[in-house]
C-alpha cells in the first residue's frame, strides 16, 4: 500500500483529478486529494494576497493532518510549482515525485519566470478591475462557477518556491506530458525531464489528462508506489 498525495492546478479544484483517486483507492492505496485554499470547493477563502507560500503550507497541513508518513506527491498543471515548495520542505519523507503535464521551477523562479509574454499580459490584464484575481488563461467573457472554477490569486504567480532544501533526499522523479494539445507550455520541462533520466511518459491527451486517460494516469502513479 502506498499513500499518494494529488495537487491540483490553477483555478480549479480537487475535481480535476476526476476518476484517478478512486481508481488508486481501488487499487489499495490511500489517497489525499489536497484542495488549494481560495481554489475549488474553498472558492470562499480567496483574497488577493494570497501567496504560493500559503498553498505550500496548506497542502503541508493537510498532510499532517492525515496522518501519512512517507508518500507519493504529484501535482498537475500549476500544481508543480505546490509541490516543488512541499518537496523543498518534506522531500525526506517523500518516495517519489510526480508531475503531470506540469511546470518544474526551479529554486528561485516563480510562474512568471518560466511562462511567457502572452501569460504575462493575461496575468495583468484580466485583473485590471479586481486586483489580484487573475481570469482563467484563454477564457474570455469568464464569469466564475461556484466550487468548480474561479480565480487564481496574482501572487501565487509571481512568488518564487523554495529550494532545493530536503527536494534532493526524493529518490525518484516521473513526468507525464499530454501531446494532444497545442500550443503547450510544457515541452521543454518534458524534455528536460527525459533529459535527466527521470522516469518519463506521454499520453495523446489534452492538458487535462487525468481525464482524458485516467487509466494511463493511474498506471504511472501506481508504479511510483512500493
């Protein structure tokens, strides 16, 4: 039995990882689906000055709080920037790292280091009229959902994580990169993990794939556990 720790991304929730957690559960595995405060089901604690340190620390309380020891942590999308601050943090107690389809800072870059112009000008522009809430990338017209999508705090993409601190004690790193969408920002952190040897795969999916092959998704999880 392996315990697994999931993160999810920018402006959604804990539902994004739709099917994977019972899938993994089935399988025998405990699994914490941790939710980012002011994201998803939390929607009601957002404030603009929300950082990416107190996501960090937030999903470091839910750990805490359920009792798991060592585990496997992944994270998709901007997921990969939580949990490279959690890894910096609680990499001694972690068995293996996983990012699905996400960015791979590393320590001292923020989201805005490693994304682009067009990113940038959508982080600034689309919170013109409510400072510090960005809109979803490419969603025009946004109105939010209650407990499914809403805004991302500005902060939580200009501060920069941690590191390396106990990241370098984590014995084991994987990568799963979607082909099935373009243009994606996450070529080059998919070819820098194959790179250096990290266990890598791809799925013909879109950025979402949890969803589009929740089995694939599981299949490289479960062959991080023990």
């Amino acid at each position: 039995m392996t315990d697994y720790v999931l993160v999810h991304g920018a402006w959604g929730g804990a539902h994004t990882w739709g099917e994977v957690p019972a899938m993994l559960e089935a399988l025998g595995h405990r699994v914490l689906v941790a939710t980012l405060p002011g994201l998803g089901s939390r929607q009601d604690e957002l404030h603009p000055g929300m950082t990416l340190t107190d996501h960090v620390a937030d999903v470091e309380r839910q750990v805490a709080d359920s009792g798991f020891d060592r585990f496997v942590l992944a994270g998709h999308s901007y997921g990969g920037m939580v949990v490279t601050g959690l890894a910096a943090r609680l990499g001694s107690r972690i068995d293996a790292l996983a990012y699905i389809d996400a960015f791979v800072p590393q320590p001292g870059e923020s989201l805005w280091d490693i994304t682009g112009e067009a990113e940038h000008d959508w982080y600034i522009d689309t919170q013109k009229h409510k400072p510090g809430m960005v809109d979803p990338i490419g969603a025009l017209d946004f109105k939010l959902v209650p407990g499914v999508v809403g805004y991302q705090p500005l902060l939580t993409l200009l501060e920069a994580v941690e590191g390396p601190g106990e990241a370098e004690a984590i014995p084991r790193r994987a990568y799963l990169y979607a082909t099935g969408w373009n243009p994606t920002p996450f070529t080059r952190f998919a070819e820098k993990a194959r790179a250096d040897g990290w266990d890598y795969h791809e799925v013909a999916t879109d950025h979402f794939v949890m969803t589009g092959d929740a089995e694939g998704t599981v299949r490289v999880l479960a062959g991080l556990g023990g």
